[in-house]
C-alpha cells in the first residue's frame, strides 16, 4: 500500500477489536496460544496445505502495519499511552477498562481460557470470536465454515459482519471501553478512521486460493469498501443518537464533529481569513461546528452505483439531517435515526448487489465526479476520498482489470492526491480537488 505515509500510521496505533462482538457468540476465549501449534496456524513459513499455516507470524509481524492487533497492549505501556491515561485520571492504562475494550481481547473474566493473555493485545479471537464452540473441529476433515460459524465463528468473509466487528473499536460502539470520546482524544488519543476494505488488505494473513474461493466466495473488494461504508455511517448515527454518547455534560460529544472546523488557527484582525468552505451539502448555520460526514459522502457516491434507486433518499435524509444540526438535540436525534435506517437499507441493498468487470471505475468515476467533489471542502471527508480511490485502484489491479505495472504508472498521481492530505494543517481543499481529479482521469484512461 504505496503512499499511505501518516494515515495508516496514525491509524495502526488505535488497531483493535474488542471482545464484546465475539462474545455474542458464545463460548471460553482460549488464547493466541491455542492457534499457535506448528501444525496449526504457527509455523515460520507459510507452506500449508489448506491454509498458509504462518498467520502467527504476520500477526507478530513487528515491522510491519499488519503485526499492530499484537502491539495494542503494549502501546498502553508506552510514554504516549501512558501520558492519556494519566490525564484522564485512569490510572495504569494498561489495566484500565475505558483503554482494554480496544486493545486486548478483553474476555470477561468467567469467560477465559486456561492459555488467555490480555497481554497478547487484539488476538485471534477478536476478530474471530470466541474459540471455545469451534476450535476443536474447525481443522477436521468433516468440518466446513458453516458449521464453524454456527459454532460461534463470526463469518468475516460477509462485509457487514466483517464491517461491524472492526467498527466496535475503529469508530466505536455502546460497549465498555469502545468509544473515544473528546476528551480522549484532547489528552492525546489519535483520531478514530477507518477504511473497511484497506484496513482489511493491512490485515490479510491469508491466501485468496482456489480452496478459499470454493468455501467462503471470492472477495468482492469494491463492494467491502462501499458496504464499509455504509455500516460506518449506521454506526456513528445510532451512538449520535444515544444522549449517553451525543452529550458530555453541558456540550456536545465533540468526537462527532469535524475536528477541523475548529481546529484552525485563531487570530484578532480587521482582515478576515476564512480557512474553510461552504459545503453545498450541509445547509446548517453558518458557524455550527459540522457533523464529521466523512462516510456520507463515500457512501453517496457508493449508492449511485451500486443502489441508484436509493441514491437520492440517502441524499435527502442526510440534507435534513445536517439542517438538524442547527435547531435542537431532539431533532438532531430523530434526523440521526431516519438517516441510519437508510444508511442501513443502503448496506443490505449493496451487500445483495452484483458487480461487474466496471464496478471499482464508476465508483471512482462517482468519486471524483461533479456530484461529490464539490463536497470535499475538509480535510477528513478529503483523506476518505484518497484512500478509497487508492484501495478500489488496488481491487482492480487484484480482479485482472488494470496490471500492476498500469497502476504502478499512475502511482504517482495518487501520491499527489495522498500529498495534499498530509496533514490537517497544510490542506487546501481546491489543491486536493485537483489532485484527486487528476489521480481519477489517470485511472480512467485504464478502463
């Protein structure tokens, strides 16, 4: 993933699943050591048979951005996780509860394995579930993946399920310890985003063979991305919509607010210097901090390729709700609901849909396009939008529509889109809009 520079960086640190969506499935966590056999999934090198057999290994991996699910515990330890937690008043971070949800597989206590390490950081059941149903019959010969998720393997190979176990920590959820809250985030936490299909691909230790298609299907990049999408919007909506989470004291919960609308600098002067655009897509007051719609504008040029007949209602239903946002929290909440039921009929509407050899251009082509690209006046919505044209460009050099040598030509029209979003402080969002622009004709002359 040439180009990622410091998003993916800051990303990794908050990598994590917790154990609360595992949990539902049932069933004792047993621990990272209980994969981790020669035969099993702990061998050096990937050589099996059936299934590489070294995905420990990349689960180790410390030099790279898919050995991060390991390091999370030991973050906590660290100067920056430390420095948080005193702050907040939390104590050792790494035994608080509001640090743990995310970064270890936080198994309830009656609930642990004889070989469960919280210290082993997100490990595999995070992700997979609770092993204790299934890990006895998931490697024999008379099992198969629907007996093991009916056994309490969570399926990671369906987008939405896969979409809303990464969401609990990469945006958060109603459980303990799983939601960043402003004031995390003013006591240093990195900010929370999350890119479905590309923080998947940093996360891969499989291979997509010929065995892998026959059980669980072919990996449709294009629609993870946009399902991704549409599951990001549902969730931020039902945790707005909850006073619990959409209120801290007197104010607004902040983290659901686009940082950056704020965060500027600030000076006395008779000459005004605005640093931001009107956006045509929120008729809000002007001045009214903005709700951060990062995933709404992904997910509305998602629908106009994959569910046009619902494109516009989800247009309607987020207008009305960013209008909301200027009269008052009770408005706001119920403008929150109408427009996570759509986002939701969006995500089962995509989930069902077919794509084809053209799917991953026209999204790119809807991206970038005059229906969008005027929406891109923050820098949040912008480092979105590079992101998902970086990873659908990846989708079709995988399904054998562009070549890697095509791609690797282009590389370096997307880099200049990932440069006008190096940082928050240096954006400009006419300088991004060309350079996207410019990224997405170089794509499109592949097509």
């Amino acid at each position: 993933m040439a180009g990622l520079g410091q998003i993916v960086a800051a990303a990794a640190l908050v990598l994590g699943v917790g154990a609360a969506t595992a949990a539902l499935a049932g069933g004792r966590f047993e621990g990272v050591a209980s994969c981790a056999g020669s035969t099993c999934h702990g061998r050096a090198e990937g050589n099996g048979k059936v299934v590489r057999q070294d995905e420990l290994a990349h689960w180790q991996d410390p030099a790279s951005q898919g050995g991060a699910h390991s390091r999370a515990f030991a973050v906590l330890a660290g100067r920056r996780g430390q420095q948080i937690a005193t702050s907040l008043g939390l104590g050792s971070a790494t035994a608080a509860p509001a640090c743990l949800g995310c970064h270890a597989t936080n198994a309830p206590a009656a609930m642990r394995g004889d070989r469960y390490q919280q210290a082993d950081g997100v490990g595999c059941e995070s992700c997979h579930g609770a092993a204790g149903g299934w890990i006895a019959g998931h490697y024999t010969m008379a099992g198969s993946h629907a007996a093991n998720v009916a056994a309490g393997l969570i399926p990671l190979d369906n987008p939405a399920a896969r979409a809303r176990v990464c969401l609990d920590c990469h945006l958060g959820s109603s459980a303990p310890g799983q939601f960043v809250s402003h004031r995390m985030m003013a006591a240093g936490h990195p900010r929370i985003q999350f890119e479905l299909d590309l923080f998947s691909a940093l996360q891969q230790h499989h291979d997509e063979d010929a065995d892998y298609i026959r059980r669980k299907g072919r990996t449709d990049s294009a629609k993870f991305w946009a399902v991704g999408q549409a599951e990001a919007v549902k969730r931020s909506l039902a945790l707005f919509a909850q006073p619990r989470f959409g209120m801290q004291g007197i104010f607004p919960e902040f983290t659901f607010y686009d940082c950056h609308s704020c965060h500027r600098t600030i000076e006395d002067g008779p000459d005004r210097k605005l640093t931001f655009e009107v956006n045509p897509a929120r008729p809000g007051p002007f001045g009214t901090p903005p709700y951060n719609d990062e995933n709404f504008i992904m997910l509305s040029a998602a629908a106009q390729v994959l569910a046009p007949a619902q494109a516009a209602r989800f247009d309607s239903a987020s207008r009305a709700f960013h209008a909301a946002m200027g009269g008052g929290r009770a408005e706001a909440s119920a403008a929150a609901s109408r427009l996570g039921a759509s986002a939701a009929a969006l995500s089962d509407a995509m989930a069902a849909s077919g794509t084809g050899a053209d799917t991953a251009f026209r999204m790119i082509a809807a991206i970038s396009g005059q229906a969008i690209s005027p929406r891109f006046t923050d820098y949040t919505g912008s480092v979105q939008a590079v992101m998902a044209v970086d990873t659908l460009l990846n989708a079709l050099v995988k399904d054998g529509r562009v070549t890697v040598g095509a791609a690797a030509g282009i590389r370096a029209n997307i880099n200049r889109a990932y440069g006008a979003v190096k940082g928050p402080n240096a954006y400009r969002p006419a300088a991004f809009r060309a350079a996207l622009g410019e990224a997405a004709r170089s794509i499109a002359v592949l097509r």
